[in-house]
C-alpha cells in the first residue's frame, strides 16, 4: 500500500471544535499549503482573492462553528 489508504470504520478528526483563535493557524501555515500545492503542479496563489480563498477553504475544513451540527 502506497501510504494514501485510508482506514473506513476509524472516527473522524476533523472539522475540529472551534471557539476562538487558534495560535496553529497563521500567514506561514497558508504559504506552506499553497507551496505543497505548488509541488503538486498547482498554480501559485497570484492575488489578494486568491490568499483569502485558500485561507477560507483551509478554515472551514479544519474548524467548526459552535452552532454547526456534525
């Protein structure tokens, strides 16, 4: 197996429980995924909207809003 399996009947980890600021989530933790994703042949993140939208997407699948149903 080449590592990408995934194990079915294992609990989730994510999205996790959010209620406030997450010392975790920075500018660095975004230019790492955009660079990852440049690895991968993806295009590098060229404005402003790009940034956010990769920031959002990122948020919302690591976090949870405290009234989202699971």
């Amino acid at each position: 197996m080449s590592g990408t399996g995934f194990r079915f009947g294992a609990g989730r980890s994510y999205p996790l429980a959010h209620a406030g600021p997450d010392a975790r989530f920075t500018e660095s933790l975004i230019d790492s995924v955009s660079g990852v994703l440049v690895g991968y042949g993806y295009p590098r993140l060229s404005s402003v909207q790009d940034w956010a939208g990769l920031e959002s997407a990122l948020a919302a699948f690591l976090y949870t809003s405290q009234g989202d149903d699971e």
